[in-house]
C-alpha cells in the first residue's frame, strides 16, 4: 500500500507518522496544553496576589517543576500519545480534506462516509482496521479523487468535448501542421477519458473495498462449540432420564 501512496506527497498529501517521542517532547505536551495553561494562568494570578512578581516567578517555576516530574508517570505518558496521536489525525484530516475541495461536495461526501466507516471499524475491531490498513486506503482514495479531477478539469479546459469524434476528410484549407496537431489532441483527448474511466472505477473499488470490510467486522464470527453446549445439555438430559427409568424399575 505503501508504494501506491508515494506520489501523494508530491501532490500535497503529507503522510503524518507519530514520531518516537523524547523526554522533552512529553514536558513541552504536558506544559503546553489548554488544561496546564490555565492552571498555570490560574497559579501565577494565585502568586501575583500573594507576593507580586516574585510570587508569580515562584508559581510558575513550581509549575513547571511539577509539569516535568509528572512525565515519568506512564499513566501521563499515556494520555500525552493519545494527545500526539489525536493531533496527527486532525492533521492529516485536514489535509485530505483540503485535497478534495476541488472534487466537489459529491466526493467529499462520499469520503466522509468511508471515513466513518474506517472509524467503525477501528472502535469495533482495531487489528482488522490495521490489517488491511484502511487509513493509508483513504490516503489513495483522495490521491485517486485529486487525479480524477485533474483529469476533468484537464479535459474541459482544452475544449476535448468540442473535438470531432474521428478525424475529419482532408480539408484544402488546413494545413498538414494543423492536421498533425489536431490528431494528436484527439489522440490525447481520447487517452484522458480512458484515465478517467479507470480512475472512477478504482474509486468505486476503494468504496466497495472499505465497505466489505465493514461488513465483515459487523457481522460477528460464529462459535465452533455452538452445538456442542445444545448436544451437551441434550446428553445430560437423556442420562437423567436413564437414571430415573432405572430408579422406577
């Protein structure tokens, strides 16, 4: 997947990894988030009150002081990577996003769709969505979009549609130049509707592909001792019936 995803950095589509995150990475979330800025806010008004600047420089070295120790704890860490990852999906969200406003509203809306759906699927079933790795799927649904319609636009602003079907007859009044040129923008017109045509088809395979995906994880896998726990009550029931014939004999 990864192969097919490589031209869309060059067309602005920034695949965004989380980065092996260091020490410092960890302090600079902890104390720079909406949360620590209040409390921070809220610390130094505390210390201005008390002993004016001096009490706010103590305030906020206290601060800053206990936002760092509090690093080391993993349960800090941990919602400091939901933090990170939450970033990176809002980032490369809005890159996507950026990418099919020229599509129009009918792509865009069938984007969001495959993204919730991707979102399902990652709540429902986390190691399917990373199996068939469905968000670099949407990565190649926008790079697909973006090209379908750089094809279009490509195909109206040269006046393709206004091009006869076939060449026509040998005209007196053209020169062979012209005719050449003509020719090959038939030729080039009839190459970027074929484009067109497959980019549309793909599109559509991604759409069924997520969609076949959804079905899958939605739809619960059947238990192999089904029966059995049946068959076992069953058995229990026909050996107590035994037991009591025996009994009344």
């Amino acid at each position: 997947m990864a192969t097919q995803l490589s031209p869309a950095k060059d067309q602005g589509l920034v695949l965004v990894t989380p980065p092996t995150q260091t020490a410092l990475t960890y302090v600079r979330g902890a104390l720079f988030n909406p949360v620590s800025l209040s409390v921070m806010a809220f610390a130094v008004c505390v210390g201005v009150g008390y002993a004016g600047l001096v009490g706010a420089l103590v305030a906020m070295a206290v601060f800053i002081g206990i936002g760092s120790s509090a690093t080391k704890y993993r349960f800090v860490r941990r919602q400091l990577d939901r933090q990170f990852e939450y970033r990176v999906r809002q980032r490369r969200e809005a890159d996507r996003m950026r990418l099919l406003k020229p599509a129009g509203p009918v792509r865009q809306q069938q984007y969001i769709d495959l993204r919730d759906l991707v979102a399902e699927i990652e709540r429902t079933d986390a190691n399917e969505a990373n199996r068939f790795e469905l968000q670099d799927l949407l990565d190649h649904f926008v790079q697909l979009a973006m090209n379908h319609q750089r094809c279009l636009d490509s195909l109206r602003l040269a006046g393709g549609s206004d091009l006869p079907r076939a060449m026509p007859l040998p005209d007196p009044h053209r020169s062979t130049r012209r005719r050449e040129i003509m020719q090959r923008r038939l030729i080039h017109r009839d190459e970027c509707v074929r484009r067109i045509e497959r980019l549309a088809d793909e599109l559509e395979a991604v759409d069924e592909l997520v969609r076949l995906v959804a079905q899958r994880v939605a739809c619960p896998m059947l238990d192999g001792d089904l029966d059995r726990e049946i068959e076992r009550r069953l058995w229990e029931l026909d050996e107590v019936d035994a037991a009591l014939d025996q009994l009344s004999a």
